[in-house]
C-alpha cells in the first residue's frame, strides 16, 4: 500500500438522483426542489424495507459494517495518543497529533490486515475516522460547510439539512443510538453541561458560537436527536442583508437612527425567521464606548464592540446543582453599570424585568421574542410579564409595555425560504384598553415569480413615527419624504 502522507481530505462522492422528492398524492403541492449539491455533500439515500419506521430510518447492513470499522480504528487510535481522555470528551487537533495518527493508521492497517470496504477510497475511510477522532463524526463535513445554515438529526439514520432556505435528507448516518449521544456529549462537556437520561433536555453551542439543541433518551422516542443552527463565519452587516434583499435602504437608515438614539427594541419572529442575526446586525450601530450586557441560555450573540460584557445561563447538573436562569442573569445586569442590556431571547418571567431595566436608563436595550406579527408580539409580551408571578391588572401590564418598547420589528421566513424584515412597527402608546400600533415600513407580498421565487416591495405606512423627535435630537434629519405612502421603494 503506498504512503498516507499525501492524503487530503475529500468530499464523498455523492449523487443527488436519490435525494427528489417522490411524486406526492393527488391534491398535494410537489415541492420546490433543492439546491443543487455543488460541494458533493449528499449521499444517495439506501432502499429501505417495506417494514421500515418512517421517523426511524434505516441504514444497510454494508453501511453498518463500515461506520463499525470507522469508528473501532478511530477509538484504538484516540486511545493511543490520548489514552486518558475519555471518548466523549473532544480532542485538540494539532499538527504533531495528525501526523501521529496517519502514521499509526498506516500501520494499524497493515498489522491488523483490515480490509478496506469497497465502496469507498481510503483518503474517504482515512478522513472520516480523523472526523471521529478530532471532530463531530458523521456531521463533521456538514458542519464544515459554508453553506448549510441548519443540520437537523432526527436520529441516527436520518440526518436534514437547510441550504437556501430548503430541507434536503443529506443521507448522513451514525452506527446507532449511542453514536449520537457520544456526539452530543462530546459538543456539551466541555461547557459544563449534563447528558444523560437524567438531563435528557440539552442546549448548548458548539465552540464556533452555533446554537445546539438536543433530545436523547428516554424522552427522544425514534432515537437522540439534534439540531444545530449554524453562524455565519463571516458575521453579517446591514450591506449583507440589503444585497440580500431582507430590508430596504430606507429602513436600514432608519434602523441605524433608532439604534443610535437608543430606542428600546424587539425583534419578533418565528423560529428560523433570522432573529438572532437580525439583532447581531443591528448591534453594529452600537456605538463602541457604550457598555452593553449580552445575556442568552447559550452564547450566540456576536457583538464588534469591545466594551460588551456575555453572561450565559447555568443548568444544574450532578456535580453543581445550582441553577442561573435568563431572569437572575438581567437582575444581576442591572447591577453592572450597562447602558445597554441585550436579551438573547424573552421567554418568559425575564420579561418584565427587561422592561423595567428598558423603562428604568437602559435605553436601547433588545431582546427577541417568539411571534407572528407586532401585534401578536405585543399579547406575547402581555403573557409573558405575567409568567413573572406578578399579580398586576392587565392594562397596568400594557401600559408597562408601551412605556418601554419603542420599535417591534418583524423578522420572517417566507414560503421561498428567503428572511425579510416584513413590518417596523412603532408602539405609539396606549388608548383606552388598547395598544396603538402603527406600520412605519411593511412588505407587501404580490406572489411568486416564474422562478418560485416572491414578488414583493416595501412601502412606507404614510404616517411620520412618534419617535422622529428623538432622532432629529440625535442629529438624524430624515426626509418626510421618506415615510410617505404611495409606492413602494
């Protein structure tokens, strides 16, 4: 057998003629199909028996076989660098230790007279056991990818994943139950956190800042899932999301004078809408002196400025069982001289200790919450203040609202997959019994085009804001033009 020393990692031969979607019965859409696999990351998906679970998977007994080989020799080789460490526990990848390895593999298959599988070449075997040994395994190469934003394990034989806003079953798989949860542990350890059946509910981050969530047993019924919510490597500016296409210029400057001029804001959406990026783009118009406190379950935010202080949560575990929630987190924060506070996320009782810290000097604060439009953003915040245990009459809550929130602005994700800023909403105040709410920018959807992809525009709501005082005092002169119905941008 020649030398390992020219062995370079390479993508798996794949094809995308397994990976169409069946024809779907009489009076269902047949949907939009993926985007090509340009980085060869797809593997044809196995013929399944007739008796298979749906939501199970199957994997042959072939890809069995091999993934049991992968992952002994990946084992015998951690150990043999690394023999304290445990196998769940994730291992620094050096140059010396790389070299030790391919060295070792060489021998490993001589010595043992391992015969290699015939359906794949051994820089493929040789890459995917380095994966097991330095990596994440099986999703090692699609956490690598640029351009997938999402990976989703529906346990060990089903593995989803999002590429331009579509859902695609990549043909990933791991050997079995056990295997996913090495995975999961691996990626949790090392930040202090538990998986086991005691602790069966898991969020975490991976060391790239990628939001992780995970389910194993015995509350994952089909096997341990997972989900990752990919970053960016390269964070993304307002310039990204106007070439996009997810907001106008015009609402960008607007945006950018709120930010400065320290108007509270929300950022509502459904899940995957692009919240998160949505308020790491508008952190950018922060300016860097002021001092800002991020505080999040698992670290995601990824600020520029350099005065900016991160606070994340703790769960209990065996060891510590003490627990630090979002809510101790922003009392603790009001505590710390912020002039800013940023909540990665309201989801309950910490809500109305943001409003307060937004109604008490800290303007300019954000937060994210789970919503479908402003207005169902403003009852969700209702609902949420009133998790607090607080035992206060529902317009004295709305009044709370009003008198903090400045903005609502509405992140979604839409039937083509793309992410728009579809409404800035201006929280004008309260009127008898009711929140007054009122569109400065709205996108109005004209249906899809030939490609699939939607026809919209962005229109001003025709009514100058509330807030137009504060920034003209901030030194933003926007143009009345600017606010104006009668067109779209």
């Amino acid at each position: 057998m020649s030398s390992l020393s020219s062995l370079r990692r390479v993508k798996p031969a794949a094809s995308t003629e397994d990976q169409t979607p069946s024809t779907p019965p009489p009076g269902q859409e047949q949907p939009a199909p993926p985007p090509p696999d340009e980085e060869g990351l797809l593997i044809p998906l196995e013929q399944e028996p007739p008796d298979t679970s749906v939501q199970r998977g199957f994997i042959s007994h072939g890809r069995a076989e091999r993934l049991r080989l992968q992952l002994w020799l990946a084992d015998t080789l951690r150990k043999s660098i690394a023999p304290d460490l445990p196998l769940d526990l994730p291992l620094e990848r050096t140059p010396e230790r790389e070299q030790t390895i391919q060295q070792r593999f060489q021998q490993a298959l001589q010595r043992a007279n391992i015969k290699m599988p015939a359906d794949i070449s051994i820089e493929e075997f040789y890459s995917n056991v380095c994966d097991e040994i330095f990596g994440f395994g099986p999703l090692e190469p699609l956490i690598r990818s640029n351009s997938i934003t999402e990976i989703m394990v529906n346990g060990p034989y089903i593995v989803f994943i999002e590429r331009k806003g579509r859902l695609v079953e990549s043909g990933h798989k791991f050997l079995d139950d056990d295997h996913v949860e090495r995975i999961v542990k691996r990626i949790v350890k090392p930040l202090g956190r538990a998986a086991d059946p005691e602790h069966p509910l898991i969020d975490a981050r991976l060391p790239d800042g990628s939001r992780v969530n995970s389910v194993i047993r015995p509350c994952a019924i089909d096997g341990p899932n997972l989900t990752i919510r990919k970053f960016s490597r390269d964070k993304l500016t307002i310039e990204d999301l106007l070439k996009f296409g997810s907001l106008a210029p015009q609402m960008a400057q607007f945006l950018e004078a709120c930010v400065v001029s320290r108007l509270n804001i929300i950022v509502s959406g459904g899940t995957g809408s692009g919240k998160t990026t949505l308020i790491n783009v508008l952190s950018g118009f922060i300016p860097g002196h002021e001092r800002t406190v991020t505080i999040e379950d698992a670290a995601e935010l990824q600020f520029k400025q350099r005065n900016v202080i991160r606070l994340e949560t703790k769960k209990p575990t065996p060891d510590s069982p003490g627990e630090v929630t979002i809510r101790d987190c922003v009392i603790n924060a009001l505590r710390m001289r912020p002039e800013r506070i940023v909540v990665g996320e309201c989801r309950g009782g910490e809500a109305l200790d943001m409003l307060q810290a937004m109604n008490t000097g800290h303007d300019g604060s954000m937060t994210t919450v789970h919503a479908n439009d402003p207005r169902s953003c403003f009852d969700r915040l209702e609902s949420l203040v009133l998790m607090a245990g607080v035992d206060f009459p529902i317009h004295v809550v709305r009044k709370q609202i009003a008198s903090s929130v400045d903005l609502i602005v509405q992140a979604s994700r839409l039937r083509d997959g793309s992410r728009k800023i579809t409404h800035i909403t201006e929280i004008q105040g309260i009127e008898g019994e009711n929140a007054i709410l009122q569109n400065i920018f709205t996108f109005t959807d004209k249906g899809d085009g030939e490609d699939g992809k939607i026809i919209g525009e962005y229109e001003p709501g025709g009514i100058r804001p509330k807030c137009e005082a504060q920034l003209r005092q901030n030194g933003f002169n926007l143009p009345p033009s600017m606010f104006m119905k009668g067109g779209g941008f």
